[in-house]
C-alpha cells in the first residue's frame, strides 16, 4: 500500500499540459520606435506590449507607424516535444493526450519574443 501511495504523485505529473502550461502563451512585443501593433487584423495595441495568444493557432502580427514602412511578423504554432512526457504513463497515453491536443497546451509559439525595428519610410 505504501508503495501505490508512493507512485500516486507520478500520476499526477502526468496529467494535462493543460494545467502546467496553459493554453495561451505570453509573447513580448518590442519595437523601435514605438508603434501600433495590429494581431491578426483585428486587436491593436501600441508597443511594447505583452501579448496573452492561443497556443494552437498562428498569428499574424503588423507593425505600423506615420512615416516608417509596415512591418509584418508571423508566429507559427508548432507541436511542442513536451506532450511526449504523456507518454510515459498509460494514464497520459489514453487521457491526457486527447485533452491537451484539443485544448491547444502542447502548442508553443514561435518567435516567442518579437524586436522589431521599423524603417523610415523612402516615399516621404
């Protein structure tokens, strides 16, 4: 009995990625000068910024200013190695990778730190 009450912490630490990582992602956004960011043409916030995203999904990120040229950032969504730790307990196999897919938490974006420097427009 001693030993299955041992073992029962490793069970939890195979649960969901869910619950150790989120679903979303907290991006840094920097950019010299100072601009609007536009997220995925439709949320705007001027820089520098920390962005709160979705982990299963790209975004797209444009950078605008009077006077400089657009600028624009694509952060890609891509299957982190992390849901592999899942497989490591019969549990994880059948549960927990069925939940963390579909919930997007073994997604990582990338860059997922975003320095942009704008140009000066040449059309002045």
């Amino acid at each position: 009995m001693k030993k299955l009450f041992c073992l029962l912490p490793l069970l939890f630490l195979s649960s969901c990625l869910w619950i150790s990582r989120g679903r979303h992602e907290k991006i840094s956004i920097n950019c010299e000068p100072p601009a609007i960011v536009i997220l995925d043409d439709k949320i705007s916030q001027s820089t520098p910024c920390v962005l709160d995203l979705k982990r299963n999904t790209g975004h797209t990120l444009v950078f605008n200013k009077d006077g400089y040229d657009k600028e624009i950032v694509v952060l890609d969504s891509n299957l982190s190695p992390a849901i592999l730790f899942n497989l490591f307990f019969l549990y994880g196999a059948i549960i927990a990778i069925p939940i963390d897919y579909f919930s997007g938490a073994p997604f990582k974006l990338t860059p997922n730190t975003v320095n942009i420097k704008l140009v000066k427009s040449s059309s002045n």
